[in-house]
C-alpha cells in the first residue's frame, strides 16, 4: 500500500461510475486504506449530480466499517475567474474540494493563457484544497506557474492514476514535469485513484511512480497518512473561516 487515504472516488451518482458508497468503503478496506473521500462530479458535468444531492451528503455516515469517509466534490472550473460549478453554500459544508478542468462544462477550447489564468484562481479559492489532473495536455497550464501558485497558498496538485490508464492520453510528459516542479518548489501533492468503479479504489501504482520519480519526499506526500490529510484540511477550515471574520 502506498498511501492510508484515498481522496478521489466517484459513485454512481456521477452517472459515469459504476459503485455504491458502500461499495467503494469496503474495497477501501480491503485494500488497508484508513479514509477515503467521495469526490462527484460538480453540477454541470453531464449526467452528473443533481444540487440536492451534495445538500443530502449530510447523510453519509462518517466511518463505514473501519474506514473514514468525507464528504466532498470533483467541482468543475468553469471561466478565467477560478468561478466553480458548485454553490460556495455548498462547498463550506463539504469537508473536501476538488476543482478541475473537463469537457463539456462550458469551458472548452480555450488558449493556454486562459486557462492558467483560470487554474491560479482556482488555487487562491478559500474553499479548493486540491487541483485535479492539472497534467491534462487538454487543458494546458503554465505548469510552473501553477506548481509555484500552489507552493504559494499550501493546495495540493494531484497526481492522478487515471491519467496514465484510462483517461487524458497523453498526461505523462506533463505530470512528469509537474511532479519536478513541485519538487523544486515544495508543493503539496495528493496522489489518487480517480476511482469510478469499486475495483480501482486505492490503486495509485503509476501515479505514485511519477511522483517519487521525481525525488519528491513523503513529507510533501498529504494523503501518505489518513492523520495528515486531516491536519491539512484542519489548517484550510481554520483559515477560511478566520477570513470570513
């Protein structure tokens, strides 16, 4: 195993994925993970969740069996603004936020420029922890601007095992660069499945060869530790809030 926590899954409430939350817990378990974070898709991804249901995640147990599970969202970056797909209503309630570029959201085809511009805001967010699959060549940032923006404002950029299997063909070039300049400029890292069917969970293989590849440390490593992950989400509650005052 290389990591206690996985911070990335999807359940059929996506409308792409194939598991139940019950499903997804107990192949976390199986495999040793201590927590596991159910992450669907934001509001305009197709087929995806309806609002009520990020309301009604209140429902979710907080451990299934012996595994911790948060409550969260894979929200879609949708103008130059870092603006998200998910109202900050929401998003204040939800233990994790992940922010991301897709297809098919209303913000596709635009210049490099204006999607690093959209990323950089997405990282100064309050409420976004993590920047998914920043290494997607369809979506191409300035990756040292985002690597040197997320060093800047402790978000981490994640290092996704889909990239490299079943989605976003050609990422590798781009992460393998990402992970050294997040090693030269210390960002935080997730590494995560991106499951969408129960079989995936925990599975970080070739994300987590990229990652110390690069010779970055376990120390920049969040989800290494289930007890890391929630010191990290810890320091963002408290200082978001602080900024509300």
């Amino acid at each position: 195993m290389y990591c206690e926590a996985d911070l990335h899954t999807h359940t059929v409430a996506s409308g792409h994925a194939y598991s139940t939350v019950k499903e997804l817990a107990e192949a976390a378990a199986d495999k040793g993970l201590k927590l596991i974070a159910i992450t669907d898709h934001g509001l305009r991804m197709p087929g995806g969740p309806h609002e009520h249901y990020f309301h009604n995640l209140t429902a979710l147990p907080r451990k299934l069996g012996e595994v911790e599970v948060l409550r969260g969202v894979e929200a879609n970056i949708i103008d130059e603004e870092g603006h998200l797909d998910v109202p900050e209503e929401i998003l204040e309630k939800l233990d994790i936020v992940l922010a991301g570029f897709h297809s098919g959201v209303g913000f596709d085809g635009r210049s490099p420029e204006e999607y690093t511009r959209a990323a950089l805001a997405a990282l100064s967010h309050p409420l976004v922890h993590v920047l998914v699959h920043p290494g997607n060549p369809d979506f191409p940032v300035d990756l040292e601007a985002v690597a040197k923006a997320a060093a800047a404002h402790n978000k981490a950029l994640e290092f996704n095992n889909n990239s490299f299997s079943v989605s976003r063909p050609g990422s590798l070039p781009r992460c393998q660069q990402l992970a050294r300049l997040a090693k030269q400029y210390r960002s935080p890292v997730v590494i995560s499945s991106d499951a969408h069917i129960h079989t995936a969970v925990g599975n970080f293989v070739r994300a987590w060869q990229v990652v110390r590849g690069a010779g970055i440390g376990e120390d920049q490593i969040i989800n290494l530790t289930a007890g890391r992950v929630k010191e990290y989400l810890g320091w963002h509650r408290r200082r978001s809030r602080a900024g509300r005052r």
